[in-house]
C-alpha cells in the first residue's frame, strides 16, 4: 500500500468522537515500535518527521524507511511534515512523497502567516498533498519557533485564516505545549475555546500539538537511572480525550516516545553495564516506544479498528 492521505481518517475521526495518532519520527526502531504497534491495534497512522528529524537522518532515509514500514504492514499511513518552517522546505517535501504538510507560521504576523499558508496551499493541492497550518503559539521549543508565552487562538480569527488560507486542518492553542515541562500548577485545556471553534468551523478537523501526557513511571524510570527530568509534567489523559470528542481529529506526541525509550535504554545500560552492542539496548527501546503506543491509542486516541 502507498502512502495515503489524511483525509479519510479524518472524516471518519471527526464522526466518531477519536483522533489519529501524529508521532514523530527520527530513525528505524521508533518507526518499528509505531507501526508494530498501530498494526496491532489496527488504527490509523500518521508518521511525522521534522525538519531536525530530516536533517538528523535525511529525507530519503526517513521516506525509505516509512515504504519499508508499509511494505510489512497493511496499515494505512499518512506521512507528514511537521512544523515546516517555509514554503521551500514545505515544497521540498510534497516532491519527495510527503502526503501532508504543515507550514507552521504561527510566529509571524497574522498577514505573513496567511500569505505563506496560502503558497503552500496553491503547491500542495494542485499535487493532492494536505496542508496544515497553526494559529496561536505554543509556549515551550522547537526546530525553529520558540515562545515563552503561550498566545491562544482566537476562534473568529480562526475562521477568516482557513478562509483566506484554504488549509485543510488547523493547530490550535488552547493550553497544550511542546516538550515534558508543560504545566507548573494545574493541568489544564481551555475546553470553551475549543468548543467555540468547532461551533463555528463544524466539521473541520483541528489539530492538537503538545500533547504528550508524560506519564510519571518514565520520569521515575529515568530519574532512577541518572536522569534529571525533575518537575516534568504533561497533558492528562483524560483531557486529551475530551479534545477528540470535539473536532481534535489529530494529536501530536514526541516528547512520551523520547520519555520511553531513552529511561528504557538508561535502565539497561545501567544494568548491564558490560554490553556495548547497540542491538542489546534499541530492542527494549524500540518495544518500550510499541507499548507506548499501544496505550496512546487505547487510552488517548481511541482509533483502535478504525481501519
Ligand atoms: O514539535 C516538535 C517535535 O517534538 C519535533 O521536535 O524539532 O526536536 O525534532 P524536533
Ligand atoms: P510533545 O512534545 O507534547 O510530544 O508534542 C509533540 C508535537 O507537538 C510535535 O509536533
Ligand atoms: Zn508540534
């Protein structure tokens, strides 16, 4: 099977009450573990590289290593950029096979961020590639955009940017952020925001980054071996299900595959202090990132046989 667009999944998604899965990837045993464990749960997947991602492992090895993934399954999968920081890179990867992108202009003035989407859109759509977008900022780092504060969308803005982009999904604001150090106090969504924007653009799919729930037995696994992830903290499992309910069709997690795999990888090293061969420690890593997907799409997604 080829790689397939988001579409279908997300219609479906939308009808259901559930999202898809958006994981990032960055090389061979994170791409095994995902897709070992969505072919398990027989759930719709999206494989998502960023530009770090494509610039850690290059585009081709990533797109080979995602047709080799859907050689041995029979898994629908959607493979996207995301965050693209330009049109170039965007433009980039619809010629290398991508079937989804994100323009990520959420840290320019609103009349650039339309502009950019809206060159991505006119590039991609005339190759059938799907294009999402992001309005409002996400506190917390990434590849290129980084913001200590955190601007959530405003929902009639958010209709007149898909009006004038003509993107197919959105990245909203509504409290999530990236990396394992999300909330200081209380975790929380602003679930009327979301609510207002799905009453005013129903039927269109939304788009949930940050979502990672950095469950504490890996920060404790870690801390135990060495690592210092004091005060680590993400977005609550039952929350993230809600947001699935009302038009979230997408829900981005990294931060919890990193989490898993590398307290997996620091627990054996530390007890097998005298293996060196990178195979004894990639296969708990690569089972530890499969069990933590399992459980995403159980416990958080709920797309298990939605294919
Ligand atoms: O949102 C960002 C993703 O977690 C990717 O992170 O830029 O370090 O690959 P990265
Ligand atoms: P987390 O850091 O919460 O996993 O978010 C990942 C993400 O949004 C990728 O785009
Ligand atoms: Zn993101």
């Amino acid at each position: 099977m080829p790689v397939v667009g988001p579409k279908e999944m997300f219609d479906r998604a939308y009808k259901e009450g559930y999202a898809v899965g958006a994981f990032n990837v960055n090389n061979m045993e994170i791409i095994q573990g995902i897709v070992a464990a969505a072919a398990e749960e027989q759930a719709p997947l999206i494989l998502q590289v960023s530009a770090g991602a494509r610039k850690y492992a290059g585009q081709t090895y990533i797109v080979k290593l995602v047709e080799a993934a859907l050689a041995e399954s029979d898994l629908p999968i959607c493979l996207h950029l995301d965050h693209g920081p330009d049109f170039q890179l965007c433009k980039d990867c619809i010629d290398g096979g991508f079937t989804s992108v994100m323009i990520d202009g959420s840290h320019l003035p609103y009349a650039e961020n339309i502009a950019v989407t809206r060159q991505v859109v006119e590039y991609a759509h005339a190759r059938g590639v799907w294009v999402e977008a992001e309005l409002g900022k996400l506190a917390g780092v990434e590849e290129h955009v980084s913001s200590e504060v955190s601007v959530y969308t405003d929902p009639d803005q958010a209709v007149d940017f898909v009006k004038r982009t003509g993107c197919d999904s959105l990245a909203i604001a509504i409290g999530t952020s990236h990396g394992a150090y999300k909330f200081t106090g209380e975790a929380k969504l602003d679930f009327d925001r979301l609510e207002k924007i799905t009453g005013l653009m129903p039927g269109y799919p939304l788009v949930l980054h940050g979502a990672s729930s950095v469950p504490q037995e890996f920060v404790d696994m870690g801390n135990k071996y060495g690592a210092k992830l004091g005060g680590a903290k993400g977005v609550p499992e039952d929350l993230l299900r809600r947001a699935a309910k009302l038009g979230v069709c997408k829900i981005n997690i990294d931060s919890d595959i990193r989490l898993a795999m590398t307290a997996n990888i620091r627990k054996y090293l530390a007890e097998n202090p005298e293996k060196f061969d990178p195979r004894d420690y990639l296969k708990p890593a690569r089972q530890a990132v499969k069990d933590m997907v399992r459980r995403k799409i159980k416990n958080v997604l709920g797309c298990s046989n939605k294919i």
